[in-house]
C-alpha cells in the first residue's frame, strides 16, 4: 500500500518529465466522495499532429489532452508485474487485511467502460489473490469492508 505521508504534487504546476510509472491521485469519475491514488503510467501518445508525454487517465476529445483538474502525482519506486495489476488506495481510510491463503495483501483491479479507462473511471471493482478472483463490487470501500468481513471475521 502507499505511504500515508507521502508529499503529493499537483500536476497543474509541475509534471513528471520521463515515461515510467507513478503514483497518481484523483476524485473519481463514478463514484462520489471517493479518492482513487493509484500506480498508473506516463507515457508518450498521440495529440493531434504531435505526441506528448501524458498519465494514463487522460482522455483525448479530438482538440486536446484532458485531465482530472484535482490530478496529482509522486514518485512510484516499486515493481511493476504488468500492465493490469495494480495497487490501489482509496481515500486512505480502509485497511485491507492480509489474504488467509497466502498472507499477502490481496491486489485491487477494476473493469473500465472501455478497453483503456483508467481507474478513475471505473463501476467495477474487484480483490484478486492468490486462489482467484474474491469479491466484486462497484465502489471499492465496500469491497475493501467485505473482504475484511468475509475473510478475517
């Protein structure tokens, strides 16, 4: 999980300058009063005549580049098993207990309305460990509460 102390920068007055992977924070986009930090990736794409460095949960509306207006980032330092996988942290409130099976911390993935949404944009979430998928809901907190609830009484 993240450092609770972590110092945030707010990517309206500085951005990260290389491709690679980094923390990044913002309000969700379908659920309200939910804060999503998550490890997403800056990387070259496509605007217009000319490509630009840019995070993952931008979205291109055929003029320009937009992004999250509250969008902030930090270093990511940690180890990246592929692009699917990620650690995820909501608002920094709820702590997921370790899985019974294996006693590592269960990884959150989403589904997105599309192929490449970020998880800002996510009506899906769901716990993934090492015995297989546990339980899907559509605002992370409650799955973080059911995981807790279901798996470590």
């Amino acid at each position: 999980m993240i450092d609770k102390n972590i110092n945030w920068k707010s990517y309206k007055e500085e951005q990260p300058k290389k491709e690679g992977y980094y923390w990044f924070k913002a309000k969700s986009h379908t659920i309200k009063d939910l804060t999503v930090a998550y490890v997403g990736r800056m990387r070259e794409r496509g605007a217009g005549i000319g490509f630009i460095l840019s995070p993952d949960c931008d979205y291109w509306d055929g003029y320009q580049i937009i992004l999250p207006k509250d969008l902030e980032w930090t270093e990511y330092n940690g180890e990246i098993k592929n692009d699917h996988t990620f650690n995820y942290c909501f608002d920094f409130k709820e702590e997921m207990l370790p899985c019974p099976f294996c006693g590592d911390i269960p990884v959150f993935q989403f589904l997105g309305e599309w192929v490449i949404a970020s998880p800002l944009d996510s009506k899906d979430w769901f716990i993934k460990c090492c015995n297989g998928i546990f339980v899907s809901r559509s605002d992370p907190r409650d799955v973080i509460q059911e995981w807790n609830k279901r798996f470590n009484g």
